[in-house]
C-alpha cells in the first residue's frame, strides 16, 4: 500500500503516519526524516542538501526528487509507505508520478480554530525539554519534571497563521490526485482513535 498524507500543520499527520505504519508494517516516510538520515550518514546528497539546511533554507526541487527518489527504492518500501510532507506541489507531484504510482492521498481536514486551539495549548519545558500541555501540567510546571514551561515560537498564533498561509494544499495539487480517482478526505477529530478508524475505512476501501 503506497499512501500520501496531507493536511495542515496541527493536524496530527505525523501521529496518524506512526499508527498506520506500525499496523500495516510499511515505513513513515517523511522528507525532515529523509534530510536529516542523508547529513548524519554524510551520504552524497546528504552532503548537498547540509548547507541549505544550516542555513534554514529549503532544499532545491531536483535535490529534495533525488533524496526522495532514493528512500524509496530502498528494500523496506519494496511493500508500500506512507510519505508525509512530499509532494507539496504539482510539480512535485508530477515528477513522484514518473517513478511510483500511489495507491490513496488522504487528506486530514481540520478547521483552522481547532489547530489554533490545539497548537496554542502546547508547551515545552525549559528542564527537560519534552513537549507537554497546558492540560497536564502541575501547579503551573512540567508533570513530569517539575520544570518552567514555555510558548515555542512555532506555537505563538501569529506564527501559526502564517504557517498555515504557506503550508496550504494547492488546488492544483488536489485536482491532480482526484482526476486520478485516488484523492480522499477525512475530518480530523480531537481523538487520535476515531481519526485513525476514519483513515483505516479508506486505506481498506
């Protein structure tokens, strides 16, 4: 099964790929994952895409084909994945088309008062550093460690707005996966259980 998740920012891409991937036993593929395996192994393209990376910028086109081109011609996606974060646009989709063929594009609806709501309640804590929310701390402070909290950057509303503005699925890229009959759309809940079943139905249609 090759699968294609979309969706904005917030709406919990990343913990759908993970679920899917352990019950289906097919590898989350992810293009952060794929840059940052390339540059820890110090691999060729890993070597070409590491100075766009120090630097904070986005990784070229043709760079970004070629190291997701790669991962998947490796032997654990020889059964299917789910790709996460690639293609973000026609072209890219275009081009993934040329060399794999997927099988759904599922895209994660959510409002954006809900990712707004769901974003603004994390916090990270400046002791341990793990991630939290303001529903679990205690007294104000980390559950787990009893450290200060802090607003990331990422997670102030202003930035999250802005995020979502660029981050947008394109039109075009949608109607490129419908008029292949492969484009379905889901509403995400607020439990990871429920969203996950909705995916399932479709992944099992």
């Amino acid at each position: 099964m090759k699968l294609l998740l979309l969706g904005p920012v917030g709406c919990g891409k990343g913990t759908q790929a993970a679920i899917i991937s352990k019950n289906y036993n097919i590898p989350h593929i992810s293009t952060g994952e794929i840059f940052r395996w390339n540059v820890q192994n110090n691999t060729e393209l890993g070597q070409l895409a590491k100075p766009y990376m120090e630097k904070g910028e986005l990784v070229p086109e043709n760079l970004t084909f070629k190291l997701v081109s790669d991962r998947l011609s490796k032997e654990d996606c020889k059964n299917g994945f789910i790709l996460d974060g690639y293609p973000r646009n026609l072209e890219q989709a275009k081009a993934l088309d040329q060399i794999v063929q997927l099988d759904k594009v599922i895209m994660i609806h959510i409002t954006e008062e809900i990712i707004l709501e769901r974003l603004g309640t994390r916090r990270m804590c400046s002791q341990c550093k793990q991630p939290t929310n303001i529903k679990w701390l205690v007294d104000g402070k980390c559950e787990k460690c009893g450290g200060e909290v802090y607003t990331r950057e990422d997670d102030k509303p202003e930035v999250i707005k802005n995020r979502l503005e660029k981050q947008a699925v394109s039109k075009e890229l949608i109607e490129f996966f419908e008029n292949k009959g492969i484009f379905y759309t889901i509403e995400s809940t607020n439990e990871v259980e429920k969203t996950y079943a909705r995916i399932d139905e479709v992944i099992k249609k």
